[in-house]
C-alpha cells in the first residue's frame, strides 16, 4: 500500500483523512511524534526495567524465597493490569497530558521508597503503586503509535516502538543485579526514578496528539455484542502474546536466581538482545508479508528455548551454555511476538485503537505475571526445571492460536 493512501481516522468513527505531507518520510523515527514517544518510552522503561529482576532481589535480601520473590513481579503486573483498565476512560475524560504526567510520576516516584525497608509487605505495596503508572505507560505508548503512524507503515513504526522500550533493557536490565551487588541498591533505585526525567517528552507528545486533532475525545460507544466480537477477535493474538510474555516473565525474574555473577548479566543479555532485535527486524517483515503468517514459527521458537532452560537446571547439565542458548531463544520469540501480536490486535480491530492497545497491553502483563508467579511457586514446590517445563507446555498450548485464520471486523 503505498504510503500516501489516505488512512482511517484514528477516533474510529471510519472516517477518512489524508497524511499530512510532514508524515510521508521513509522513516517513522522522524514521523510527527514519534521522537517524543520514543523518547518518553525509552525513559519509562528505563525505571521498569532496571527494578524487574532488582525489586524481587530486594525482597530476597529481606528474607522471602523464590515464591515471595516471584510475588514481587507478580503483584506489579496485577497492579498493573488492573490499572490498564482505567486507562481508556482516564484518557477520554483527563486527555494525554494529565494522564500521562500521573503515570510516570505514579511509576518513577517510589521506586526511592524502597530504601526504607526490604520487607516483603512494603516492596509489595511499592511493586502496586509502580504497576499503576506502568499501566499509563504501555496502554497509553502503544495507543499513540496507532495514532501517529498509518497502517502501511505500522509494522516499523512498532518496531521503532519496540526498540525504544528494548534499548533500555538492552542496557540496564542486564546490568542492574551487577550494580546492586558492586556499588548497591541505592543506586538501582536513583535509576529506577528515571521516568521523572519521560514527563518532558510526554508533554511534548501530548501536544502534538491534541494539536493534530488525536485527541481522545468522548469514548466510542460500541454495543455489548461489538465488543464481544472485538474481544473474540483479540483472543487469537492475545493469547499467544500470554504465552511468549509467561517465558519472558519467568526468565528475567529468576535468571539472577538461577546464574552467578557475569553469567547472569550474560544471560540477561542474551534475552533482551535477541528481543531487541527481533523486535525491529520483523516489523519490516510483517509490513511486506502480514502479520499473521510469522506468529507460529515464533511459538516453536519459544518451546524450543524452555526447554533448553529446563535442561540447563537438570542435575549434572552444563547450566550456562544451555542456558544462555535457551535465553537467547526465548528473547528471540520474545520480541517477535510482541511485535506480531500488536500488529494483529490493530489489525483485527481497526476502529478502535486504545480499546485494542488496552487488551493486548493485559495480556501482556498478565502473561508476565503469571509467568513469574506460576514458575516461582513451582520451583519453590518441586525445582526450577518442573517450572520451566511447565511453562513450555503453557506455550505449546498457544500453537493452534497462532494458527487460527485471521478474522475481519468492520
């Protein structure tokens, strides 16, 4: 489709309106608002990013086990899901800016709290909070992608999107455990307030959203039986998306449990390195061949790497090379995925972005929650290679999802 064909409105009332002709670059990183959302994404996933495999480390420095650890994660993807539920009816009523300012704030601010205690009840209580302006972040970012960029181009302008939340993690997820331990929490947690630093940006993008007309406006009004289509549309995408972002929970919340040292940076890395890249090279792929064809060459992939995680923890394995091996996969699937699975949700519904942005953003988060809960409790119950086994059934289960022939909503 050629990138000055006219796309749908994004108030999804189908309505049509031309591209401005500042949008018709080749590249989507200088699209109309793009820079600020990719610069307020990458700041926001640099405060999540840092505490991911951090704030259950802290927990464990306060006493608690692999269970009480994998409830930290656990807590801040409940939270967050919840949260996300709001965040349509918070945009319509407050608009971008107001919501976007109390998201990040709501994020950054008390990640410093966890100076005051290591106990379990406190990080728990941080980890809600946190979950809550994580929630405005993801729901509210990947909406203003669809509002920003027509759909010829959405494939990389995803991809763009999953680079800037990948870069950050790039860096520091892998990074945080080792400055924990070499120069201390303190400092992890002074990073882990970085969002502050997004609200500039964020008032920026929302701007550009009211100044362009993206404003969110009054909801759409759908009756109960629209939404029960869209929601069965999703369902597809959705549910492979659980199955990949079960893996990638578990992986980046018990790796520092599983490695020592450079190893676990190592294997950190492999994971988002392989979902970094992963994540900008399908979304050209997806633009020239579809979405839905790449998602269950993905699913073996993250079979494939849990299984190799399993192995990696078996008595008398070599634990690092398979480990590493099985990262590197899980990252890969991890990343594609993520991609895929939100090309697919604004596929199927296409006249309402942040409704469909909201539903994939929950299957993300509780994808990655149940994954750190679910492998935590098994490996606190039995050991890490039934957990890991476990969760590459899960994922098995989510191949005939990813086969399902695409439907088409109008």
């Amino acid at each position: 489709m050629p990138k000055t064909t006219p796309s749908t409105d994004a108030s999804g009332d189908g309505r049509r309106r031309a591209l401005d002709p500042a949008d018709r670059v080749d590249s989507v990183w200088r699209s109309r608002g793009m820079p600020a959302l990719l610069t307020m994404t990458a700041l926001g996933f640099a405060g999540y990013a840092v505490l991911l495999p951090v704030a259950p480390l802290w927990a464990v420095a306060g006493g608690v086990d692999a269970a009480g650890a994998g409830l930290v994660t656990g807590v801040f993807m409940f939270a967050t899901v919840i949260g996300q539920l709001f965040v349509p009816a918070a945009l319509h009523r407050f608009g971008w800016g107001a919501v976007l300012v109390v998201g990040l704030a709501l994020l950054g601010v008390p990640s410093l709290l966890h100076l005051l205690s290591a106990d379990l009840l406190p990080v728990l209580a941080i980890a809600a909070v946190r979950g809550a302006g994580f929630a405005v972040l993801t729901v509210a970012g990947s909406s203003a992608v669809a509002e920003l960029v027509e759909p010829a181009r959405r494939g990389r302008a995803i991809g763009a999107f999953g680079l800037a939340i990948a870069g950050p993690q790039l860096v520091l997820l892998p990074m945080a455990p080792w400055v924990a331990e070499a120069v201390g929490y303190w400092a992890v947690f002074l990073l882990g307030s970085l969002p502050l630093i997004a609200i500039i940006p964020a008032v920026r993008l929302a701007r550009h959203l009211h100044a362009s007309h993206h404003d969110p406006g009054e909801p759409r009004h759908a009756s109960a039986a629209a939404r029960f289509s869209e929601l069965r549309a999703l369902a597809a995408p959705v549910g492979v998306l659980l199955g990949v972002t079960l893996a990638g929970g578990a992986l980046l919340t018990f790796v520092p449990q599983l490695l020592d040292g450079a190893a676990a940076v190592a294997a950190l890395a492999f994971v988002t390195a392989t979902a970094a890249a992963a994540r900008w090279l399908v979304g050209g792929l997806a633009d020239r061949v579809g979405t839905h064809r790449l998602l269950w060459p993905f699913v073996l992939v993250t079979v494939a790497g849990l299984a190799l995680v399993a192995w990696s923890v078996s008595p008398g394995a070599q634990t690092v090379p398979l480990l590493l091996t099985g990262a590197a996969l899980v990252g890969l699937s991890y990343g594609g995925l993520q991609n895929l699975t939100l090309g697919e949700a604004f596929a199927v519904v296409p006249r309402d972005s942040v409704f469909a942005s909201t539903v994939w953003n929950i299957g993300f988060d509780t994808g990655t929650g149940i994954g750190a809960v679910v492998v935590g409790a098994l490996a606190a119950g039995f050991s890490f290679q039934v957990a890991f086994i476990a969760a590459a059934a899960i994922a098995l289960l989510t191949l005939p999802l990813a086969l399902l022939r695409r439907p088409v909503l109008r």
